[in-house]
C-alpha cells in the first residue's frame, strides 16, 4: 500500500456541515428566536432520544442543512453571554443576502436588540445574541463566486493574493483580482 493510500485510508472525510445541536431553554423561546426572528421555518420536533424529558426542535436555515433545539419547559432563558473558553462555541454564522444586511441593523434596533456591525474586508459581519447568550452573526460576502467557483475558491486565491503583497488582510482588492484571475482560467480562442 502506498503512503497516500494509506492516508486516503485513515482520513475520515467530511462532505460539509450535518447540522448545529444547540441546547436552548423553553420551546416557545426557540420558536420566537429562530423562526421569529430569523425566518427560519419550524420544520419539525420530537423527543430528544437521549434524553426524553427534553424536547427536540428543528429549524431549516434555508441551505437544506438544519439547526437543532433541545428544548425543556424547566429551563428558563439564560440572558447572559454564553462562556468563551477552550472547548466552548464562539459563534454560528448564516448568510444573508446584501439586500437583507443592510436592513438587519435597523430592524434588530427595532426590536432593541443590541449588536455589533464589522466590516471584515471580505464581508460584513453583524452579531447578536439568542435569549441563552450565544452569539449569533449574520454575514454577508462582498463578491459573487464566479460561475463554476465557490466562495472558497475565490477567499484561497484572494488569501494568495493578500499574502504575496504583505496585507494584514483580505480587501476588495483582493477580492476582485482573484475573481479576474480565476476568470482569466477559462478556455478563449484569443489565447491559443
């Protein structure tokens, strides 16, 4: 057996994100938080298997993935940050449309939520926290992937890109020439 065969073997693969299991307090906290707020339609629930005294909530985000609820009517909403330590989640990200981020600051000061709003240079980024503390963002890229190329593709190349010229960060310079250089990759009969 060769050695990449032999790595090939041992790797375990993964094809993406299954979905994110978060433990939350009240069913109805859930509902008003991931559906009201955050649109995402309430597709179904049964018990938690492992624990049947809760209750397992299920939201689609709208990528055909899902976000899990374990509910229980004994817990109340934790209204603190959730802790940030070695072993804890930082955050979950969604993406939003640009058309739906430039509305998102208003309507969570409407609803007087308080957030944060960063520029990232490759996205924006607003964040605020779940009635349990968990930090929530809401970004969106500042490019369209070019037909036939993910949002990874054009990020590695702009990455290159950024790291050949000593940038502390990606930009939309960066961003646009890796978009022209991965566009310049197509087959042209000028070019023959």
């Amino acid at each position: 057996m060769s050695k990449l065969q032999a790595e090939l073997q041992a790797k375990l693969q993964v094809q993406g994100v299954h979905h994110l299991t978060l433990v939350g307090s009240t069913r109805q906290s859930a509902i008003d938080f991931w559906e009201g707020l955050l649109g995402m339609p309430f597709v179904f629930e049964q018990p938690n298997l492992s624990r049947p005294e809760e209750n397992h909530l299920y939201f689609d985000p709208g990528d055909g993935r899902l976000v899990t609820v374990f509910t229980s009517e004994e817990r109340e909403d934790a209204a603190r940050p959730a802790p940030r330590e070695a072993g804890c989640v930082e955050h979950v990200a969604f993406t939003v449309s640009q058309a739906v981020q430039s509305q998102v600051a208003g309507r969570l000061e409407a609803r007087g939520l308080a957030f944060q709003a960063w520029d990232r240079g490759f996205m924006h980024s607003i964040y605020f926290r779940d009635p349990n503390g968990l930090k929530v963002e809401l970004a969106c890229y500042k490019f369209v992937a070019p037909p036939g190329h993910t949002e990874v593709e054009v990020l590695m190349r702009a990455h290159a890109l950024r790291s050949e010229r000593g940038d502390y960060n990606i930009g939309e310079a960066h961003l646009a020439d890796a978009i022209a250089s991965l566009l310049a990759e197509r087959p042209s009969l000028s070019r023959r």
